[in-house]
C-alpha cells in the first residue's frame, strides 16, 4: 500500500481561520476554527464532490479542476454560488458568485504559500499545494460567510 503524502493548508480568508490536510485525493479539516465548519471534499481524478459543514448549515460542493481552471458549484442551484477561475503557475484569477453579487477572486503565488483577495476578503495562505487546489480551498472558507 502506497503513503500518500499529506499537505497542510493553513491561514486565514477574511477573519476566518484554516487548518486542512490534503493527501492527493481528499481534503479534510475545518474552516472558522472549533465553531466553524467541517470541510469534507473528494478529489478524485479531476472532479470535485463533497460537503462543508451539517446538514442544516452545511453546503455540498461539485465541480471539476485541472487544466489551468476551477469550475465549482457551492450549494443548489437555486440558492448556490458559482466559482469560475484561471489558474497557472503564478496564481487563480477569477469570481466567486454572479455578476451583480459576486466577488473578484485575485491569487498569487508567494513564498511559502498564497497572498491576494476575495473581494474585500484578505487571503493568506500557508502550504505547498497546487493553485488551483488553493484558490478551491480560499473561495470555499469565503464563502462560508
């Protein structure tokens, strides 16, 4: 049996606190501290599916990434928000929800980690995984508002 190595994803989006743990395939941890969310993502081949937080106050997450873009739906389609991002070796670039309500995701690559924003939101990060892993990560804690 393979070990797979384990990448921590620590910082802050905002005024909420991370502590998550990616081992190639799937993300756990939680977003906003002991009362924040659980965060539970598979990350298998590309596709992207799982759920943030319970069943009352929790929002499932589906999409795909790779290829120089992340394309994620965070909740129903009815009361949900979109994530559409471009993502190379600098950073993600993108938005985080519509055109009128949505936020301007900006995310560059800095030594140790990520720096940049999501809207008035200030993203700091701390590990080694790929940008478009990170910008998922940064717009998920956004928007768990």
């Amino acid at each position: 049996m393979a070990v797979r190595k384990q990448y921590s994803i620590t910082g802050k989006v905002g005024d909420k606190a991370l502590e998550l743990t990616f081992d190639g395939q799937h993300l756990h941890g939680r977003i906003g501290g002991a009362l924040g969310k659980e965060v539970s993502l598979n990350l298998e081949s590309g596709f992207i599916q799982g759920r943030v937080g319970g069943l009352i106050g929790g929002f499932t997450v589906n999409g795909q990434l790779g290829g120089g873009t992340v394309e994620a739906r965070f909740g129903s389609d009815l009361m949900g928000a979109s994530l559409n991002l471009e993502v190379d070796a600098r950073g993600a670039r993108g938005r985080l929800g519509g055109a009128i309500t949505g936020r301007a995701v900006d995310l560059q690559r800095v030594e140790g980690g990520f720096s940049g924003s999501i809207g008035a939101a200030a993203v700091q990060l701390e590990t080694d995984v790929s940008a478009d892993l990170a910008a998922l990560v940064a717009a998920v804690a956004e928007h768990v508002g």
